[in-house]
C-alpha cells in the first residue's frame, strides 16, 4: 500500500506558509497528540479477480481503493535528542461489493469490509537545539496491528457470514517534522513505513500524516 497524500502536502503548505519563518518545537517533556493521514491501496488484488480464481465462472467488483487512518499518541523526551512514542492507530473501513456466477452455475453475490487497529512504539531521535533543527526527528520502532474482516454472501436461497481478525507484529521507520504553534501547540508532518502490518508479510503501508501536540 501507498499514502495518498495530495490533501496533506496542500494543508502542510498552509500551516507552513501562515508562519513563513518556521520555528522548530521547543522540547517539552510530555506530549499528546493526534495524527490524520491516508493510505492508497497500491497493486490491490481485485475482489473480482480472486473470486474466479476460487469458484471460476464470472464476477464483478467495487472497492475501496484507499482508507483514512487516524492516530492518537503521547510522548516524553528523554533528553533534547531522544524521545519515546506510544501511540494507537486505527482506520476507516474500507468497503467491496461483488458478484457473480461460479462454474457450477450458482449466481452469488455479497460484500466484505475490512479495518486496522493496534498499537505503535518508537523512539525518537532529533539533532541538538542548538543546530536549529532539533524539530526534525527519525523514527524508529514497532508495532502490533489486528485487520478485522467482515464478509458476508448470498447465494439463491441460503446466505453466509463471516468475521475474522489477523493480529501480528512488525517493525516500523520513519521521519518528520514538530513545528511551533505556540507555546503549548505545535504542528507536525510525518511520514511512517509501517511493515508486515498484522504479521502478513509483505502487507506494508506507507503513511503521510499531519497533525497537532500538547504540550505540557
């Protein structure tokens, strides 16, 4: 998967240009934020497609081809280079439709939902206050993501559902941005590479996102 981003690089210009002589984050001990971004699904397998491989015959398909993701987090900083980072995450629903006609005949049709939840941790790691850019930071870390899966179908006169949830860990990197609001509201632009999300390998997300910290 890959971010969608155009909406966040457009507010980020906002918030940038509306103090055009950007100031870095002063570095309070604690924090709490949220997070907004939105992931583009990319080589997304169609609904469709997976179904004639399963049943054969013929099917069409709708979905989602992307889904918003927000993140509520806090934060210390251990010293004015490295901070620790706890934070929750969890999407929107991302929605499919389908239908078809299998190779025995049988007309069907249904559809399927997924969402994404779980937890991150990273440390944070920023230059000194005095290069001016203690505001930068990189990020690394982990994280332990559930995707819960919904399907349901009709075929004829009988119907089905299913529910199921995959939860697993993987690893996480990233970098981005706190700039200064005011003394206890700042602004941050951050880019995370979450990996094997849910503990299916291969199942990566790239996330844009933007945001605003309390600080206290």
């Amino acid at each position: 998967m890959k971010t969608s981003f155009t909406s966040v690089v457009a507010l980020a210009a906002t918030l940038l240009a509306h103090s055009a002589m950007a100031q870095d984050a002063a570095p309070a001990k604690g924090y709490l934020g949220v997070e907004y971004g939105a992931v583009k699904f990319k080589d997304q397998t169609s609904v469709a497609s997976a179904l004639v491989s399963a049943v054969g015959g013929s099917a069409s398909s709708v979905q989602d081809t992307g889904i918003s993701v927000g993140r509520f987090f806090g934060g210390i900083n251990l010293t004015e280079n490295v901070g620790a980072e706890l934070g929750y995450v969890m999407s929107g629903t991302a929605n499919a439709t389908f239908s078809g006609v299998s190779r025995t005949s049988v007309a069907y049709s249904g559809s399927a939902s997924q969402k994404i939840s779980g937890f991150d941790y990273s440390a944070l790691i920023r230059p000194n206050v005095s290069t001016g850019f203690n505001g930068v930071f990189v990020r690394v870390g982990g994280h332990s993501m559930s995707i819960q899966t919904d399907v349901s179908i009709v075929t004829g006169s009988s119907s089905g559902v299913s529910n199921s949830t995959t939860s697993g860990t993987g690893s996480l990197i990233g970098l981005g941005y706190d700039g200064k609001i005011n003394d206890k509201l700042d602004f941050r632009i951050a880019y995370t590479s979450y990996n094997n999300v849910a503990g299916i390998s291969g199942n990566d997300s790239n996330l844009w996102t933007i945001g605003l910290i309390g600080k206290f």
